[in-house]
C-alpha cells in the first residue's frame, strides 16, 4: 500500500530546551536572542523542524511547563519582538517551528486560577477539577507524578483541586466547553503568528473519568488504566481537529504517557482527524522499577526492540508514529541506551543511526548530536529539577538511604538532559559568560561543539552525514520496517525496504564482538555500506557480519 506523504512525516526535529540552548545576554539562562545566534548550526544539521519547550510566561516552577500567560513570552527569554524574529530567522533558513503546547494544566498563577479559587461562585470555579474531601481526606487516592497527593486542599472554600502534576499545576476542566474554547484560541493566536505546530504536552490526561481511588499500587500501572485516555478524549481530540488543527498544514505531536499500543492507533489514524503523531513511552519506562525512574531496573534489550517493532504495526494501519529516545524528562541517550565510557564514540553513532534508519518522525534532542552525557553533581545542592528535589525531600524526611537514591538520580533524573549545551571548551562551556542557572557537566572540555564541528570523525558529523542520507532516501521514511531476528540478544537489524529501495541496519547494541547472520529476505550480493561507525567501506561476505563493539552499519542493497 503506498503510504500517504507529509512534509512532517519526513522531517526530522531537533528539540530545544531553551533555558540551556545559549544564553544571549549574559544573565546565565538561554533565552531566545540564543536561539536565534544558533540558527546557523542548527541549519548545518540539516534538521527540518525546530520545536523548542515552553517559552511562555512563567513561575517556572517546572521549567514552563506551568504557564501563567499563554500569549507572551518569558521575561528572561526574551520578549514578542524577540519570538517574531525567531520565527523569521527559521522560516528564512527553510526551518519550521512547532510550540509546546502544555493545556493539561495552567500555572497556579495563571489568572484563571487565581480567579477560579477565589470562592466557588466565581465563573472561573469551573475552569479547574474542585471536588470536596472526605473525613478530612482528599476526594480519592490519586497520586501526583511528581509525588505525594494529586489533590490540594483549599483552605477558603473547603475544597480541594486536582492537580496530576506539582501542586502549581493546577489541571484544567475540558469537560467545560469554555475551556476548550480558550485552548483552540490560544492555539489560533500562535498559529497567526506563523508557527507551524504543536507538542501537545501529556495530551493522553485531559480526559478524566470517574474520580474513584484507583486500585492500582503502581503509578504506571494507573497512568494507563486510570489517568490516560479517558472517555472524552477522542471528542475532544476531534473537536479540536475541526476547530483548529485541520485549517491549517501543520506538525501535531500529542505527548502521550500511559498511551497503550491497543489506544495508539486511535490517536493517530489519518481518518479519525485527531493528531498527526503521539510519543508513547514504552521504551522510555522500560527500565523503571515499580517504584518509578529513582527505581531502576536492568533495560530488557528485546523487549525494547519488539516495542519499536509493535508501534510500527499503527503505522500499516492507516497512522504514523515518532522516534525518539531522549528528551528533557530523562537521562541523556548515550548514558542510558549506549556506553558513555569505552565506548562513547562508537554507541553514540549507533543509536544516530537507529533513530535515522527507523520508521517514523525522527526527534533529535539538543546535545545528543555530539554525545552529551549524564552529570553526576557532588552535592545535593547542584540538582535544579523539582522532580529531584521532591525525592530529596521525602528521602530525607523518611530517613531513606540517600546514597542509594543519589545513584537512581544520577542514572535517572531529569537534570541530566537539562545541563547546558556544551559549544567549547571554554569557560561554562560556552554557553553564558556567567555562572549558568544550572551547573555544566564538567565534560565539556573533551565533549563540545567546537572540536566535533571539523572533525569528519566526530559524532556531530556523523549525525549530520546520517540526516542528509536520511533526506535523501524516502526508503528510509515510508519504507517497511522488517526486523531481523528479533530475539538476539545483542543486534538490532532490520530491512527498510520498498519498491524504490532496500537498506539494511545493522547495530551491535553491546560492547562484545558478536556474530550476525542476515536473513536471506533481500539479495545483498551487490550490496555497499554506505554508512559505517568504524569507517568500514567493504563488506566482507554479503549477510554475514563479525561486528565490533557497538558497530552500525547502514548497506544499501541495490
Ligand atoms: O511530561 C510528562 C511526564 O511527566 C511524563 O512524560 C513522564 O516523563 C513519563 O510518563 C515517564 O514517567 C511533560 C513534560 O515533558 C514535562 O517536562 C513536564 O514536567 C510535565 O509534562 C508536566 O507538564
Ligand atoms: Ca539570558
């Protein structure tokens, strides 16, 4: 079947996390005159799509993701002035932009909420989930993501408020028609400024079903069953595709946690008119105990590879999909799902080449394409994210084995990716004059921007030769995604493959030199490698690989 195209099926997206990208003015937060100096570099990745985390007004009590005005800019990033030339900037380089859209919920200090609890006849009450206790105890026994109780008490009216995340992040009612309303307003208003789509932050949550106790001890377990895709998300979804999204000929993606792949189609089926793409997380918690990410647990490396293969299923279906391996709420690629010792160079590449030879929308995050790794601070007072400070607290206060939980943060905390961008080796890494708002991973004097820029062996290289071949061969877009033995327990391989084209990938996701065997699917007796972490240009028997340490190679069959 000859799959629909679009402009952002075939993109590639490089993500930002402003607050560390550069800063412009010296204050020592990134802010969007940083952006702007950037353009060039990031136009020499040969990347398609910017989308860049929340840039709104904020207490920045997570960052941005608690907004306070959704229709200005955050005063250390810069202004209105500043965004319009932002957007022209890219637009002119033949880039495209997409938002964070984060509705799920406001700030506390959005005026909405300052108005809904003002007293509960107040118009805005219903813009927010107010529900009354019971026997002294909150409406049920709904756990925050961030920990501790979902739902906040208010003093003055004797009610409490849901919120699923920090308790500044009140949830939104979408069973209010006004509410949705604003939303697609607010949606129109920065799409009339030019911008070309939306990151739908947590999308799957803004549908809540009975406020019963969920029965469930583990958080995941009731994200899936109780917390996401709730009875009136495929409406609203719909609604807001009829009202907005259809208009116009733009990127959606709907970050999605606790999306199953049984739900993953409905998201994303092209006739249901809902969202372009939705990022699921079953590779992202694939190595999260019960207790959550400070909870780790050994990463199963086949179950990781049959969940890319299974999301693959939705896109033969009539969908699409993304990929992705990072972003700003986990630890850095290369730390996590490559070597960030020994063998640095060499996984580093290989897991470019996986999120450039897979099916899908490929999203590259800021840093990863010169192998930024994780930091582990020497003292507790380093650590920025409240996710982390959260956890400090309750370990301290529970006499909690700290040294344990320092090891889960450092391995799995959110601060990791959130380190500034490292452009030299200079001072801060280049990134502020000034002492940055979160400290630099002190790497940056062997990892940095500047010494991968010429060097044709560096990972950044590598990164920007893989996109231009990515661009240049739809194959690797569209083309069927075929897994080579999946149950190895060390190579992902697969065949992407269509009337035009045959690739095959073949990664060693291990430092041992292992054997692999090709299945005979394609003819590979004309084969050559056109892309090679070990700067190999020959194969040596068509099929049969003795691989080294984290090898990938990327052959062209015909
Ligand atoms: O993240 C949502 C979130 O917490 C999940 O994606 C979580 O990481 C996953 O279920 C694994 O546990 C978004 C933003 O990306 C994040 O930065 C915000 O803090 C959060 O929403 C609240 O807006
Ligand atoms: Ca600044």
């Amino acid at each position: 079947m000859e799959m629909k195209r679009a402009w952002w099926k075939e993109s590639v997206v490089y993500q930002i996390y402003p607050r560390s990208f550069f800063d412009g003015n010296g204050d020592g937060i990134g802010d969007l005159q940083g952006i702007i100096g950037k353009l060039d570099y990031i136009k020499s990745l040969g990347v398609d799509v910017i989308w860049i985390c929340p840039i709104y007004e904020s207490p920045n009590d997570d960052n941005g993701y608690d907004i306070s005005d959704y229709r200005s800019i955050m005063k250390e990033f810069g202004d209105m002035g500043d965004f319009k030339q932002l957007l022209e900037g890219i637009h002119q380089r033949e880039m495209k932009l997409v938002m964070d859209l984060v509705v799920n919920h406001t700030s506390d200090e959005h005026p909405w909420f300052t108005e809904s609890r003002s007293g509960i006849h107040n118009p805005k009450r219903d813009y927010y989930i107010w529900r009354h206790g019971e026997n002294g105890k909150p409406p049920n026994n709904w756990q925050s993501f961030f920990g501790g109780d979902a739902w906040e008490y208010d003093e003055d009216s004797g009610e409490y408020y849901l919120h699923l995340f920090s308790k500044k992040q009140p949830d939104l009612n979408w069973e209010n028609p006004d509410v949705r309303a604003e939303v697609y307003d607010i949606m129109r208003f920065w799409l009339e400024q030019g911008v070309d789509g939306f990151r739908m932050d947590v999308i799957s949550l803004i549908s809540k079903g009975e406020f019963a106790d969920t029965p469930y001890e583990i958080l995941n377990d009731t994200t899936q069953q109780v917390y996401a895709s709730g009875p009136r998300i495929h409406e609203f979804l719909h609604e807001m595709n009829q009202e907005v999204i259809r208009h116009f000929d733009i990127l959606t993606v709907g970050e999605g946690p606790g999306i199953t792949l049984a739900e993953g189609l409905d998201y994303v089926k092209e006739d249901r008119n809902e969202l372009g793409m939705i990022f699921h997380f079953d590779h992202m918690v694939i190595d999260h105990g019960n207790g959550g990410r400070f909870d780790p647990v050994l990463l199963d490396f086949i179950k990781f590879k049959k969940i890319f293969m299974e999301w693959d299923q939705i896109v033969k279906k009539g969908g699409w999909t993304s990929i992705f391996l990072g972003n700003h709420d986990f630890s850095r690629i290369v730390s996590r799902f490559g070597d960030d010792g020994e063998f640095w160079e060499k996984s580093a590449k290989a897991l470019c080449m996986m999120l450039l030879s897979l099916r899908g929308t490929t999203y590259l995050y800021n840093g990863d394409e010169i192998g930024m790794t994780n930091v582990a601070y020497d003292s507790w007072e380093d650590y920025r994210d409240l996710v982390t400070l959260h956890a400090i607290h309750d370990a301290k206060n529970n006499g909690a084995d700290t040294e344990v939980l320092k090891k889960a943060i450092d391995e799995q905390g959110r601060d990791n990716s959130r380190t500034p961008m490292q452009w030299t080796s200079g001072e801060n890494g280049g990134f502020s004059e000034v002492e940055p708002w979160i400290k630099t991973n002190p790497n940056y004097h062997s990892i940095n921007i500047q010494s991968q820029d010429d060097d044709p062996n560096s990972i950044l290289n590598f990164y920007r030769e893989m996109i231009k071949i990515r661009k240049t061969y739809k194959t690797l877009v569209y083309g069927e995604f075929e897994p080579i033995a999946i149950d190895h327990p060390e190579v992902f391989a697969y065949w992407r493959a269509d009337q035009h084209d045959v690739f095959l990938s073949v990664i060693n996701f291990s430092k041992k030199d292992v054997i692999f065997e090709a299945d005979g699917r394609y003819d590979l007796s004309n084969a050559v490698i056109i892309m090679s972490n070990y700067n190999r240009t020959v194969l040596p028997e068509p099929g049969k690989f003795n691989l080294a340490p984290w090898e990938a190679m990327l052959i062209s069959a015909n």
